[in-house]
C-alpha cells in the first residue's frame, strides 16, 4: 500500500527495497535526488522507511508527503 509518485524530471534512486510479507522482513530506502515527489505511506512500521534527499532524511510517522527537492533544499509538506 506504499505509493511514490514521482513528477517530471524528477530523479530517484531505490536503495533497499524487501518485502516478505512479514512485519520483521519489510524495508525500503529511497533517495530523492532532484525534482517533485508524493509518498503515501502502507502498512510497514514506520521504522522500515527510510526517505533521503541530498540535505535530510525524512522520518515516516504514517501519512501522505509531498517532497520538493530542487537546487540544495528540501521542502516536505
């Protein structure tokens, strides 16, 4: 149930991605290079997430994030 969107010359690198079905074997790390980006949080504990862009890491706390990463700055709403 976890979505990214990702918008127009947007640039993202997927990192770790594992999903077993099991709450204990569940990870996913993203990189948010350049660019627009919505991500909804699924059903993974909010430990498993782990969002980066080139100035933060993001933490997850279970909900929808719009991302804007564009010349040094990282804006989350």
């Amino acid at each position: 149930q976890t979505n990214l969107s990702i918008g127009p010359s947007s640039r993202v690198v997927l990192n770790r991605f594992v999903y077993s079905g099991e709450a204990s074997a569940q990870a996913l790390g993203v990189n948010l290079a350049r660019g627009a980006f919505r991500f909804s949080t699924g059903a993974m504990d909010k430990r498993a997430y782990r969002i980066e862009s080139p100035v933060a890491q993001i933490g997850v706390r279970g909900t929808v994030l719009d991302i804007n990463v564009q010349q040094g700055r990282t804006i989350v709403t």
